[in-house]
C-alpha cells in the first residue's frame, strides 16, 4: 500500500496572486511533497504561524532591487528563533488591472500595496484626476476592484492576479524600472544543511561595542578568513537610542571551518551574535 505523502505548508503575506505566493510556488516546485499555500494578513501573523508548527514554511519579502530593503522583516527576524532555509529571486512586473475593458483615461481611482505603487510612481502621474491609495497587498486589491464592479477602479498587480480573477489588463509593464525583482527568504522552524557542493550564503545578525572602529574590526574578520561580504544593513537597536545593530550576508556555508572560524573571532569582537542560517544562493533573473 502506498502512504500519501503528507502536504507541506507554505506560508505569505496577502491573498492568493500575491508576489509572495508566486515565488512560494516557484520556489517549492520541486518538493517531494505537494504543497498548499496559504495566505495571512501579516508578516507577524505568518511567522507565528511558522514558529507554533501551523506552517512549514514562509516566504518573507526582505529587500527590494529599486525599492530597497524591507525593515518590518528584518526587524522580525531579529525577535523570532525561526532560521533561513532558502531565498528566492521574484520578478516583479506591474499591469494596471481594471474591473472592465475601460481606457486609461476613464480611471479615477488605483489601489495597490504602497511600495507597488511607489514603483510605478510616473506611469500614476500620467493619469489626470486620479486618486492614488495604499492597500495591503497588490492581489487584495485586485479582489477589491472585482468586488466593487465599478469600471472607474483599478489596482496594480501581477499579471497572475488578473488571471485569477478573470479581470481585464488595461496595460502592462507600467513600473518606472523594467529589470525589478523582490528578494524573498524561505524561513522554518530548523536550520537546514547542505553538501560540499552547494554554494552557500549565511545571514547573520550582530551587535558591537559602542565605540570607535569596532565595525571595522567586524567586516575585516571576513576580509581575513575569504568570506565574501554581500550585504551589510544597520537598524536601530530597540531601547538603545542612536546605536545599532547589524544584518550581514556573506558567501559561506556556517557547516563549514572556514565560516565556523569566522564567527568564532566574531563572538570575540560583538555584544551580540545570531545566526539566522545557511542556505543555498539564488540569482536574480535565473529560474
């Protein structure tokens, strides 16, 4: 008799044609297990999930190549015990989605997530008397503008979510820059370990004494072990005004001696030291 193979469950943030749940299913797309997606109103709420065994995974945007980095995630990272298991490169590219075949001309108001509509900030300067609005999540927009019927109403979001919803285009490609991708993390409740012949990126987080040159002693512990440095990011660090503590990237496995020497000299040289995990790197633009 053969077993069913148990589903894993992947976590997002928004509805179903969200960014989010694209890259999940691209990401997952050769599980051993089938998949199911599963949508929650916030990143808080996902990673919750996650840490309680609600979901396997979650798929957490945390930077952007126009926008820039996203704080509410690293900023969570920071006070979950939950670890970075992958990471994937979306594309992102915007179509002005409207509730019927209307020109653009006749649009008077667009709904879309507030980075979606910063990336898209000059195609929205060219439509005159048209109010502009925040929304969750670019696919609930989408499912408003179905809702409300109303042919003045439009949202920006993936072509998937016009699909989805059986919703008209009125024009693709309306982003300021073309070549536009959101990074997003896999995040689960275990570390994940990988073989000799996976490249590797490790994500860190640390802290240092308050004083002169006490960063510089940190990115030169990678300088000198040949760990490539690929990201470096300050947040503030709660209830300690003006300092701050720091999320680093870099090329290396933490199974491995090298990284392990590494992070052995930098416990000696920070007040505060976590590994967020290893995890194999992704490419922008490579499927």
């Amino acid at each position: 008799m053969t077993e069913t193979k148990q589903e894993l469950l992947v976590g997002y943030q928004g509805t179903e044609g969200a960014y989010s749940q694209l890259a999940a299913t691209h990401h997952f797309a050769n599980a051993e297990e089938p998949i199911r997606c599963v949508g929650y109103h916030s990143f808080r709420q996902m990673l919750e999930a996650v840490k309680a065994g609600d979901a396997d995974y979650a798929v957490l945007p945390i930077e952007n190549s126009i926008a820039g980095s996203i704080n509410d995630s690293y900023d969570l990272l920071a006070k979950t015990g939950l670890f970075l298991v992958g990471e994937e490169f979306q594309p992102i590219a915007h179509c002005l989605i409207g509730a019927a075949e209307v020109a653009v001309t006749d649009i008077r108001r667009v709904y879309s997530h507030p980075v979606a509509l910063a990336q898209c900030g000059e195609f929205l300067e060219t439509l005159d008397d048209c109010h502009v609005e925040a929304f969750v999540d670019t696919a609930m927009a989408v499912e408003k503008v179905k809702r409300d019927a109303d042919p003045t109403q439009a949202a920006i979001a993936s072509e998937e979510a016009a699909a989805l919803h059986g919703l008209p285009i009125l024009r693709r490609g309306i982003a300021d820059h073309p070549e536009n991708y959101t990074r997003m993390v896999i995040v689960a409740r275990e570390p994940a370990h990988h073989g000799q012949d996976v490249s590797c990126k490790t994500s860190l987080i640390f802290s240092t004494i308050h004083e002169q040159g006490a960063l510089a002693r940190c990115i030169a512990i990678f300088a000198e072990r040949g760990l490539n440095l690929t990201k470096i990011e300050s947040r503030p660090k709660p209830h300690t005004p003006f300092e701050y503590v720091f999320y680093v990237d870099f090329e290396g496995d933490v199974d491995r001696e090298t990284t392990q020497a590494a992070l052995r000299d930098l416990e000696g040289v920070t007040t505060f030291l976590k590994v967020l995990g290893s995890y194999p790197i992704g490419r922008a633009g490579v499927s």
